[in-house]
C-alpha cells in the first residue's frame, strides 16, 4: 500500500521537530565553551605548580568562587578546579588537562546544577556523573571521589523537584561503588518550610555566601578524613 501524500507530509514535519528539538538542546563542543577558561588554569599551574596527590575540588562556580578554599581545610593542601558555569561533562572531557596532572588522592565535585537547568533530567546527570568517574579513573584508578550534593537555591528552587531526584540517584548509585561518597549538603540549606535558606546564597539568590560555605565545610571534613585528610592535623 502505497503511503497518502498527507501522511508522508505529517510524518515529515513530525521528523523535523523531533530533530530540531535535539539540536535546540545540544551543547556546542567544550572546547568553544571553556577553552579560554581551562588554558588559564594550564597556565597559572606553569606560574604555581599546584600541589600533588591532595584534594582537588572540580565543577562549576559555587567551586570557582569558593575564595576561602585555600583555607578552609587547615593543613590540607587543596586544589581549585572550578570554571565557568560548567557542566559534569565539562570537567570530564577536560580532566586530563585540569585534573590528571594534579594526581589527586580525593576528587570534590559540584556540578549538576547547570545541568539541570539546560534541561537535562535527572537521569542524564546521573550518567554524566558516571562517565565522570570513568574518566578520571581511566587515568587515576584508586582516586576517591566525593560528590556534593545539588544544592537548593532561590534562583532555581522551581527546579528542585529534578535536582532532587537526581542527588537521589547519585546517592544510590555511589553506594554501590567503592570510595565514591555522596555528600548531602541539601537537608542544612532548607529552612523549616522545605525552602533555601536566603543568608546562605548571595543577592542573585543562587551562588552562596560563606555561611553556604560554613555548610559544605562541615559537611566536608568527615569524608576528607576517611581518606586520609583531617583538616588541622
């Protein structure tokens, strides 16, 4: 039976949509989005070689413009590894540049956040958080990896449903795997109502003020330690 020349148009435009809503929520290639970004990182490292086999904190800009890093974990020799508005996948395809070389002991990601709000589901930032650790333990087979949690925030909050249900899988998922930790930090940024904690997030009602900071830090420290890295020893 041949097909109806209004079936074959349906069928078309019905291809055509599907198809441009897959490019609508592509990504371009990391290399247009952070080049600029990573090759600072490369050469501040030629100006002040960053300390090896410490922690290096990797993701988005709640860990770039964390400003007290340096300090926040006495004794401990950290690494900031933050860029941009980056998503997982970003700091998985550039890790051999910004994290291999660092030859970490522990991994701390934060990233999630801006992948959910470029319209990934929950699911895809649990995959993309698999490949994550994939890659960096292709290179880096007995690193740790800690994994902050998404945090609530203001500017987001109507998206804390997905973001919530994706902390749900990496946490489940992480205990399924050797010296992969997820770190909750969420339950200490909500109020009594279930809302984000305002004095925790600066005037854009996203990133966080050092009291957000003071949260993560605590939340930190015991899974630091269970690797081998007690802040002030």
């Amino acid at each position: 039976m041949v097909p109806r020349p209004d079936s074959i148009r349906r069928l078309f435009v019905v291809a055509l949509l599907l198809l441009a809503g897959s490019v609508a929520h592509a990504r371009p290639p990391p290399p247009q989005h952070w080049q600029a970004d990573i090759d600072a990182l490369v050469a501040g490292d030629s100006a002040h070689p960053p300390p090896q086999h410490g922690v290096l904190f990797v993701g988005s800009s709640s860990i770039r413009m964390w400003t007290t890093l340096a300090t926040a974990f006495p004794g401990v020799p950290v690494v900031n590894r933050g860029f941009g508005g980056s998503a997982i996948a970003d700091s998985t395809f550039y890790a051999d540049r910004i994290i291999t070389a660092c030859h970490p002991k522990v991994i701390v990601m934060y990233a999630g956040d801006n992948d959910i709000a470029e319209g990934d589901t929950p699911r895809q930032v649990l995959d993309g958080f698999k490949a994550f650790v994939g890659r960096v333990r292709h290179d880096l087979p007995d690193v740790a990896i800690a994994y902050i949690s998404i945090k609530p925030s203001l500017a987001r909050f109507a998206m804390w449903p997905q973001m919530r249900e994706a902390n749900r899988l990496i946490s489940e998922w992480s205990r399924t795997q050797s010296r992969v930790a997820f770190v909750d930090v969420a339950p200490k940024m909500l109020d009594a109502h279930g809302e984000p904690r305002a004095e925790l997030l600066r005037e854009d009602g996203l990133h966080m003020t050092r009291a957000g900071y003071a949260i993560w830090i605590e939340a930190l420290e015991p899974v630091l330690a269970g690797y081998g890295f007690k802040a002030g020893s």
